[in-house]
C-alpha cells in the first residue's frame, strides 16, 4: 500500500508542477492535452498539460486507500 500511495503522490506533484508551469505533457501536440483543452474552459487551458497526471495519481491514491480499508 506504501509502494502506491507513493506512486499516487508523485503523480499529483507531477501534474501540479506541470498545471503551475502551463507544461503539457507531451513535447509536441498530444491527443490527451488536445482532449483536456477541450473540456476546460478558455482561461484554464493552461492546466490541460498536468490534468491528466493530476486525475491519475488521484485515482492511484483512491484505489490504495479503498484497498487498504478493504483488507
């Protein structure tokens, strides 16, 4: 459980470092940036290139804390 919270955690830091700088994480144009773009509105296009790395480490943290309580 240790070992996934962990991995959780680094994704959020990850897509936090990268919604605070207005990175995308991919170099060139990327289909999941292009995605998250879409769905956000125009003044917070800036925060489509962590989004993902946000939503997946959050979904990493909530899966080990519901396994954790399941045990």
């Amino acid at each position: 459980m240790k070992v996934e919270l962990g991995i959780g955690v680094l994704g959020v830091l990850i897509g936090l470092a990268l919604m605070l700088t207005g990175q995308r994480m991919c170099r060139g144009t990327c289909w999941i940036d292009d995605v998250f773009k879409m769905l956000l509105p125009s003044s917070y296009e800036s925060l489509a290139g962590g989004l993902p790395a946000l939503l997946a480490g959050l979904a990493i943290i909530a899966h080990a804390l519901y396994k954790g309580a399941k045990k």
